[in-house]
C-alpha cells in the first residue's frame, strides 16, 4: 500500500512563499452576520399568514398559486 502525501500538489494550491497559501473568501460569499436580518421574499406559509391579516385569504383556497406578496413594514 502506498502512502499519500499530506502536502499539496506543487503548483496547484502552493504558492512560492507561502507552501500553505489559502485563498479568502469574496464578502459577497460569506454568511450574514446580523441575525434576524429583512428579508424581502417570504415562504408560502409566510404569504398566507399576511393574506389572512390582510382579509385577501378565502378559506379552502389552494395554497399553490398565491399572489405576489410585499413583507409588512
């Protein structure tokens, strides 16, 4: 059985200076840190809790198909 080696491949995530050279990560990529953040798209379960305040909800009606709808401010 042959060993495998632990270090990177040359070239491949190595760089000259740094044998170890990790890239980091674009802002955009990473989590959001504020917890509890707006979010602008609800879930279906969301949207019939809003239609139901707004009065819009008639009772029995499929879930599937709702209308677009804004988060209350």
């Amino acid at each position: 059985m042959a060993l495998v080696s632990a270090l990177p491949v040359a070239g491949l995530f190595s760089h000259p200076e740094h044998p170890f050279f990790v890239m980091s990560q674009h802002p955009s990529l990473k989590g959001s840190k504020s917890v509890g953040s707006k979010r602008s798209v609800l879930k279906r379960f969301e949207r019939v809790k809003t239609l139901q305040k707004r009065g819009l909800w008639e009772e029995g009606r499929s879930p599937l198909g709702l209308p677009k709808t804004k988060p209350d401010a």
